[in-house]
C-alpha cells in the first residue's frame, strides 16, 4: 500500500519536486544496472545499494521519500528521451563537432549561406524561385552554396546550386519540420559534402563560419528565404552578429531577405513600429540587411555589392514568376 501511494504521489508531483531541489537529467542519472526491477517502483534501488528487510517497518523518511520520486521521474525521463539520442555528456563533445563544421567550410569554401524552411514542397512557387535564385547566384559569385541539408527550401537551393554545377556545402540537423528523420544520411548528396550535427549551436557556428569572408576575393551572402520558427532564430541571429559587427566588421557580408510574395511584409511592419516605440534605432534595421520581392532586384543587389561588370550579369532567368499570395497549408 505503501509503495503504491508513494508512485501516484511520485507521478503527479515528481517534476515540481525535480525543479524545486534543482535535480536535472543531465547531472544526475541513475548508473545501468543488470538487477531485476522490483514491481514495486517506489521500493527502486541502485545497482549495489542495500534492499529492505521484507519485515522491516514501512516507515520512510522525506529525504527517502524524495529520492524514490527522484528516481522514478528520471526513469521515465531517460525512457522518453531514448529515442532522440543520448545527452551531452560533456561540452567537449560540442567542441568537437564545431570544429568538424569549421574543417567542412574550410575545404569546401565560404559562399552563400540559405536560410528556409523545411516544409515547402517542390510544387510551391517558393520552392521554383529559390530553385533559380541559387543557380544565379552560384554562376554570379562563383561560390559554395551553403544549407541546412533539409528538405524544402534548403533542398531547392541545393537544386539551383546542382544546376549551376557549382561547389555545394550542408550541415544537416536530425530534425526538421518537427519530425524525428529516419536517417543522418542526405538523399543524394556525396557525404563529403555535408555532416549530420547532433547539436543545433555547433551547426549555427558552421553557417555562420560558411558566411564570414576571409579574403576581399571571397563572395558570400545571407539569403533568408520565407520560413518559419528556425528559420526566424537563424534570421535574426545573424542579424545582430552583424548589429553587433561580429559579422562584417572588416569586409561587409550582404544580407538579402526574400520578400516573395510580400511573406514579410507583416514582420517589416512590426519592426517599422519597434522605431516607433524606440527600441530599434531609425534606419536601424535598413541599414543591416537589403529587402527584395524578387530574384532579379536580389541577383542586381549582389552584382553592385562585388562590382560585377555588367557584361558578367547574364541572368538565366524566367519570365516574372506568378506572384500570388500561396499558402504554405498547401494539399
């Protein structure tokens, strides 16, 4: 009777109790054990410990019956969490997979850095202009074509950069539009092309490397292409490295937003009122990136940016591709 209250005790109430005593997953695990599981899972013991007489009196003090919760919610946390890896178990393992990202820039080369999102399909309008927009731009700057490896618009610029048969660089994550992938493993990219990070900050680190010009011979770019919550983190994370001239201090980066089909439109007037209230300095944030509602003002952008003669600037474009407002909730 006992072990069974302090179970349904331990499951309503273990992870207010967890946060109130500071105990986190990631500090303290309960070591692997071969020993049989008692039914009872408020009477859990570590491997080693010293188990109860049968006869002894049921009485259990709070700090006994604190950690009985504790072990219990940790059981259910690492049963939750097996499916998405392992922890981190030191931050020499981050250490260690940037610099992995860093050695890819380093033999593939710096270039232009896409950002998207991951849900687009290939039929979407959006999907086709980045598709050109990437082949452009890979013939103009002569440079890697840089993306997260994922599906959607990182996939359609990656088609654009195959179609200009120009270097092409990606630095995958095992999740994207909010499914677990089945496989670390690209499509069909060569796997000296691309690596699969387990961590989000060391594949920030490897765009943003990919993006930071060495030589005033390197040309490279932010191109935020419409996207959603990641796409927005990554967006305004670059955004105020080059605020804060951690990006660009010594040789400018251009920064394009894509406005296609006026998608930001809402987000521009938002920021135009954050200058009303003061929180963003006038021509503050004009002055950071370049707003384009299409390929060719964004492709003539980057040809005065690097001074490309002008007989250098054949845009193998289509005619202006329909614009017209497409939901991304598409069938």
């Amino acid at each position: 009777m006992e072990a069974a209250a302090a179970s349904s005790v331990g499951a309503g109430f273990g992870a207010q109790l967890r946060r109130a005593i500071g105990f986190r997953h990631s500090q303290r695990r309960a070591p692997s054990c071969s020993c049989p599981r008692s039914p009872r899972p408020a009477a859990r013991l570590l491997c080693g410990g010293t188990a109860r007489p049968r006869g002894a009196v049921a009485a259990t003090s709070g700090d006994q019956r604190r950690r009985q919760w504790q072990l219990g919610e940790l059981e259910a946390e690492a049963e939750a969490g097996s499916a998405l890896g392992p922890p981190r178990s030191s931050p020499l393992e981050v250490r260690e997979e940037m610099a992995r990202c860093f050695d890819l820039v380093r033999r593939l080369g710096h270039g232009a850095v896409y950002l998207g999102s991951s849900r687009v399909p290939p039929t979407h309008p959006h999907f086709l202009q980045t598709t050109e927009l990437a082949r452009e731009i890979a013939r103009l700057l002569d440079c890697t074509t840089w993306t997260g490896a994922g599906p959607g618009l990182m996939d359609a610029a990656i088609q654009g950069a195959l179609e200009a048969d120009k270097p092409i660089g990606g630095l995958k994550i095992a999740k994207e539009a909010g499914e677990w992938t089945s496989s670390a493993i690209h499509p069909y990219l060569p796997p000296e092309t691309y690596l699969t990070c387990r961590f989000f900050s060391a594949r920030k680190h490897g765009l943003v490397d990919a993006v930071v010009r060495s030589s005033p011979a390197d040309r490279t770019a932010v191109i935020a292409l419409p996207g959603g919550i990641g796409t927005l983190d990554e967006l305004f994370e670059i955004m105020a490295l080059i605020q804060l001239e951690r990006i660009g201090s010594v040789l400018p980066v251009p920064f394009l937003l894509l406005n296609y089909d006026s998608y930001y439109s809402k987000l521009l007037d938002f920021l135009n009122d954050c200058q009303d209230w003061g929180t963003v300095a006038p021509g503050e944030v004009a002055s950071l990136w370049k707003v384009c509602d299409g390929n060719y003002e964004a492709l003539e952008y980057l040809a005065e940016f690097y001074n490309v003669p002008a007989a250098e600037r054949n845009y193998q474009i289509s005619p202006q591709l329909k614009q017209h407002r497409t939901s991304y909730a598409t069938n």
